[in-house]
C-alpha cells in the first residue's frame, strides 16, 4: 500500500488535530527570563602571558556638562548622540588587567572597593576575580596607575583589612604623598584622601616607589603621564616581543577625550597638563600602532588608537573567544 499525502493535506491534519497534537505541548511552554549575565571578566594570551581582565563594574558619571570642558555643551551631546551613546548619562567601565606571567600575577588598580561615591554598581572586583577563578592571595604584586578613589578603593576589605595578604604594591611615589598627605583633608579633596589613607596606609609598609622608565617588574615598565594626577603613570606591558600599554586614566572617554584630546576633564589635577600629556603618548602608541587598554573605555577595553585630523580614533579588538 502507498501513501500520497500532498503537502495540502497534511496542512489540512495539522488544522484539524491543533498545533498543540501535532508539535506536542512543549512547542506553547514559555521559558523563563533568567534575569543573569555572562560573568564579568575576560582572558587572552599575550606572548608567553596570560591576562585575565576583571571589572569592578560600570561607574556612572552622570550629564557630561561640567565634567568634559572646553567645547560647547551642545557638541558633546551631539558626539555623545553621534555615536550611539547617551548624551545625558557618561557611563565609564573599569577594566583591571591581571598579567600571568608565569612567575607573577600583577593586578593593575583595584576599583571603588567600599566606596560607593559613584552609586551601586563598583565594588565588584572581587567578585569578578572569584568567577575568573583568581584568589586575592595569588596576587604578587598590585600597580596602581594612581591614587584616586576608583583605582586605590578596593586594596582593603569593610572590616580595614588588606585583601591582598601576599602582594607587593607599586605606585608613583609623587601620588602617594600628595593623596595621602593630611594637610589635604581640609579641602575639595577631602573624601579622595579619606579614601585614599584608608586603603594606602595599610600597606605602606610594602609599598614600592617606581620611577619614569623603570623596568620596575619583569614585562611591566612605568612611564609617566603627569597631568591626571602629579604622580599618574601609564604602564607598557610585554611578554615574547607582543605588548599593550595600560592606559590608566589617560583618556577617560574613547570619544570624547580621543576625538577631541584638548578638551579637558574636571577630574583632572591639571587639566591642561592632562590634555598636552594625552596627546604626546597617544601620539606616539598610534605612531607604533601598539595595542592598549584602557581602565575606562568599554568593556573590555582592549584595542587600538590611530591618529586623525583633529585628535585619534579608537578601534577596539573584537574579543578572542579561544586561548
């Protein structure tokens, strides 16, 4: 016997048995939202090392207005607009790399930690670190690119104590003074200093002062990008002749502040020092196409700058998903 079932016909059964016979009651069932996000880091090899970057989680600076200065108002919204970015609330991201070099793990800047100066969402690079599967006591050695708030906050715990029991610290010694110098706390600095004594103080002890140009660990070599802060360094890394640069807090925006490097932003000590730095190093990083990374940009903050007619663009590399 042979069956000829003309697709007409079979449509026909379907109509009259309902979807639900024929595709089975699992086809209607809704899946929940699951309401969960990829974990927050992210890993790539570079030569014959190993970087893990972990967020301590976006840092909202609200309205550009009054915080990126020097161009009218209205064209910073329209840059923002330009580029798909929202024009009434600059979002920053804080990417931290930690550098396997096969003999240390060097951490670069710890975020916020218990400061919640920047609302809810710092503070999580700890937790960042447990879902890489990195513990706090692997960690050698901790560079900070400077002393602010949102790169020094999370070297102790609530309870005071430092989350880092093994590590030695690295910092530009102009830096440490200045931001920790009591004489400070009587002004608009105040909170930065609070913030900055309580989590420097209790590592002074294992502190390492770096100079400009200093080979100041195997691969990790400072150079001085004053104008941020006195003492901000941005750092050249490298393994088996590949490289990036940290960029610290260079550029805090891959638009704004690339596009346009003369405009000056608040948070810096001298921000027209800031911008003249800005320019030199980005100069010379797009000149040698060296890949960098920068604390800031989007998330993860890894690619390239090149050199335009006003300013620089940058170019982020697309995540590499295989080791």
């Amino acid at each position: 016997m042979t069956l000829n079932v003309s697709r007409r016909s079979l449509l026909a059964l379907g109509a009259g048995l309902g979807a639900s016979t024929l595709l089975g009651e699992s086809a209607l069932a809704k899946a929940p939202k699951l309401g969960t996000q990829t974990p927050y880091w992210h890993r790539f090899n570079l030569g014959d090392a190993e970087v893990t970057v972990v967020s301590d989680g976006p840092l909202p600076l609200g309205p550009p207005k009054g915080t990126f200065v020097g161009v009218p108002d209205d064209e910073v919204k329209k840059m923002l607009s330009d580029n798909f970015l929202s024009p009434e609330n600059v979002v920053l991201e804080q990417n931290s790399p930690i550098v396997n070099t096969g003999d240390k793990l060097i951490l670069f800047d710890t975020g916020m930690g218990t400061s919640k100066a920047f609302g809810p969402t710092t503070g999580r690079q700890q937790k960042s670190m447990a879902e890489a599967g990195i513990k706090p006591e692997q960690i050698d050695a901790v560079v900070f690119s400077h002393a602010h708030i949102d790169h020094i906050g999370g070297v102790v715990g609530e309870d005071g104590k430092p989350l880092f029991p093994n590590a030695q610290f690295y910092i530009a010694q102009s830096d440490f003074d200045f931001w920790t110098n009591e004489a400070n706390l009587g002004g608009p600095l105040k909170d930065f200093v609070i913030h900055a004594r309580k989590n420097l103080m209790p590592i002074r002890d294992r502190l390492v002062f770096f100079k400009d140009g200093q080979e100041f660990l195997p691969g990790v070599q400072a150079i001085a990008a004053p104008g941020h802060t006195v003492g901000h360094t941005i750092f050249m890394v490298s393994s088996a002749g590949k490289s990036f640069c940290f960029l610290g807090d260079l550029s805090h925006h891959p638009v704004l502040l690339l596009e346009k490097p003369l405009m000056e932003f608040s948070y810096d000590s001298d921000p027209k020092q800031a911008a003249q730095t800005r320019v030199k190093l980005l100069d010379m990083l797009a000149a040698n196409k060296t890949a960098v990374m920068s604390y800031h940009f989007a998330w993860p903050g890894y690619g390239h700058v090149a050199k335009t007619k006003e300013g620089f663009h940058y170019y982020p590399e697309a995540m590499q998903m295989l080791l």
